[in-house]
C-alpha cells in the first residue's frame, strides 16, 4: 500500500529541485557572458534596417482584397493586378537607374 508523503515535505523537495535545476542551467555551457546567442544577438542588433522597402505593397494588398471580395474571380481585379504590375516595374526601372548613376553593377 502506498502512503503519500507529508505536502510540505513534497512541496518542499520540489522547490528544492527547481532550485538545483535552476543552478544547473545557470552554470551550463553557454549560459555565461559570452553564449553563442548573446554573441549572435549582439551581431543583430548592430544590424542595418533595410534602405529599401516595396513601396508597391499598398496596390498589392489591394488587389488581394479584390480577390477576396469577388471569390477568387480574377477577371474581376484585372485593375488592380495591372496597377500593381506598372507600380513594380517603375519601382524597378528606379532602382536600376540609382545604382547606373552610383556606378554599381553585378559585374564590377
């Protein structure tokens, strides 16, 4: 027959192994000043925001909506698919000609 044991004595034993767990992830491998994560982390927040953004994003959610309020019928956002379409392409012809006057090519 099982007795179970005194709570406070359980509740006891298991902070104490909280406690010792605790302890052991404290003084793990890793777990010091200088972890692989806080080396990485110090690497990312040091990191650069993108100077680019898609400024076409706002046409592109508009024509997803027109899907979702014709069911999915694309003939119905041709409108907008084309407005997205001309946005992406001036965005790009842009962003060919600011790195030609830069002088930065993929070759050189």
């Amino acid at each position: 027959m099982y007795v179970a044991a005194n709570p406070t004595t359980a509740h006891q034993a298991s902070d104490d192994n909280v406690k010792s767990r605790t302890l052991l992830m404290s003084n793990a491998e890793g777990a010091g000043e200088n972890s692989e994560w806080q080396k990485g982390g110090a690497r990312f927040q040091g990191k650069r925001h993108s100077e680019y953004f898609d400024p076409c994003q706002e046409a592109a959610d508009r024509s997803l909506k027109c899907l979702r309020r014709n069911g999915g019928d694309r003939g119905m956002c041709t409108d907008y698919f084309q407005a997205y379409k001309d946005c992406k392409q001036r965005w790009m012809e842009e962003m060919k000609e600011a790195k030609r006057k830069e002088g930065k090519s993929w070759f050189g």
